[in-house]
C-alpha cells in the first residue's frame, strides 16, 4: 500500500493548513509581509512627516530638561515633578496642533471626544502633582505657582514651534 500525499479538501469553506500555507506562499502577500516593522511605519506615516515629528520630540525634549534644570535651581526636590509636569502638558497640548499637517490648530473644527480625553489626561496630571496621597507612588511633590509658570510657559514651545512651522511651509505651498 502506498502513502499518499494529503491533498486539501475540495472546497471548503472554513480556513484549513492548507489554505494559510498557500496564502503565507503568495507572492502577492510576501513583499508587504518581509518589509520591515521602520518601512511599514514610515509608510503609515508618510514620509514626509517624520523630521517635524522629530523636531517637536526635541522641542519637547528640550523643555523638559529647561524645566527640570530651572526648578532645579528654586528647590532641587521639585526638578523632577517639573520635568514630568512639562512632558506630559506639552504633548497634551500638541495633540490639537498635530490633528492637520497644515492647518492651524485653531482652525480645525471642534472634537469633543479628544478635548475630553485632554481634560481627563489633565485632571490625572494634576492629580498626581497635587493630591498627597498621590506623590508617593507617582514620585512627585506638589508644584509652586512659579514653579507652575515655568511648566506652562515651556509646555508651550512644542506647540509654538509646530504653528510657527505650519505658517511657514504654509506661505510656501501657497
């Protein structure tokens, strides 16, 4: 008696071995399926906007370590709160910048859910700033008023320089 070799069902209509072999063997899914995870990142991006998403990751960069070293000269133990309080402001404040490529942040129509979301992200950043219970497990300690100016003002730069980009290449285009 000979072996045969197993042969797939006629047609079936449930997904089988032999189905996700011939599919993992097509040559149609095979280029999307070996590109690498940075190709089909960029492609999902577009190209072009990867120097501004890293320029702003440097403003925002920068800020921080702005926050961190001038609070750092007030009161040392707050250097890092103010760190961490400017991060996370600049990129909730970012978010509405970078909804258009290049139309200002102003201009965009209303998105109640992400306002929501922003003031939710918010409520939980001041609350671990500034409810005690909160500032051992979050490492934090609670924020003077200038402290705070200094947070705001540099959580800001992020947006600025992204506006300020978009008005630029906006004069370009037309």
């Amino acid at each position: 008696m000979r072996c045969s070799r197993m042969s797939p069902p006629a047609s079936p209509p449930t997904i089988s071995p032999w189905s996700i072999r011939r599919l993992s063997t097509s040559r149609a899914i095979r280029p999307a399926a070996t590109r690498s995870a940075a190709a089909r990142l960029a492609s999902s991006l577009g190209r072009g906007l990867w120097p501004p998403l890293l320029a702003v990751g440097a403003v925002v960069a920068i800020a921080e370590l702005a926050a961190f070293l001038a609070v750092r000269e007030m009161r040392p133990d707050a250097a890092q709160t103010a760190a961490y309080a400017t991060a996370a402001l600049a990129e909730l404040l970012f978010v509405f910048s970078c909804r258009a490529e290049l139309h200002p942040a102003w201009g965009l129509p209303r998105n109640r859910h992400l306002e929501a979301a922003v003031l939710g992200s918010l409520a939980f950043l001041l609350a671990t700033i500034y409810v005690p219970a909160l500032h051992d497990p979050f490492g934090t300690v609670s924020l003077a008023s200038g402290e705070l100016g200094i947070v705001l003002a540099l959580a800001l730069l992020p947006v600025l320089a992204s506006e300020s980009l978009k008005a630029v290449v906006r004069r370009r285009v037309g």
